[in-house]
C-alpha cells in the first residue's frame, strides 16, 4: 500500500521525467499482479480502495482547523476495516493464547 500511496503523490505532482514514469507503471503492475496472486481479488480492491481514501482527505494534526472532521474519516475507515478483517480472520479464536500468557 505504501507504494500506491508514493506513487499516486508523485503522479499528481507533474514533475516526473518519461524514464520514471514509465518505471512507477511498471512497478505499479507488478504491485497489482502479485497482490491478486498473493491476496485475491478483494486484496486488491480493499488496497485499491484505502489508497484512494488515505490520499484523497486532507489530514492535520490540528483539531481546531476546520476540515479536522473530515480529515477523520479517513484514518476512522481504515481502522475499521482493518478490525473487521482480524476479527473475520480469527473466526472466533481467541487473539492471544492463554500458554503464551501463562510465561
């Protein structure tokens, strides 16, 4: 994810030489083809899909600005799809076991 959200900053940027844009395609097609083949289709999209949202809203520290709202959404979405997904993943088991504890 962190190359989708590196590369979609430099393309927005217009400053990109022919050679580099042409290796961050690339690159960008090798990231897609081995997260299909590594994650499935829904790895895809889920990536896809929180690339866009973290590059899209605008984010500050400053919570008296006044697109602080907003700018929590993003981080707020991602959160929750990243606990629903270790939630689903364990299938009910617990987190941690009770022998690794018990050291």
């Amino acid at each position: 994810m962190a190359i989708f959200v590196l590369e979609r900053s430099w393309t927005s940027n217009n400053w990109l030489t022919p050679v580099l844009e042409w290796v961050t395609i690339i690159g960008r097609g090798v990231v897609i083809v081995i997260s299909i083949a590594r994650f499935g289709l829904l790895g895809l999209v889920v990536m896809g899909f929180t690339s866009s949202l973290v590059t899209t809203f605008p984010s500050t520290f400053d919570l008296s600005a006044w697109w602080a709202g907003p700018a929590n959404v993003a981080p707020v979405c991602v959160a929750a799809l990243a606990s629903y997904g270790c939630w689903t993943a364990l299938a009910g088991r617990p987190l941690v076991k009770d022998e690794s504890l018990a050291r």
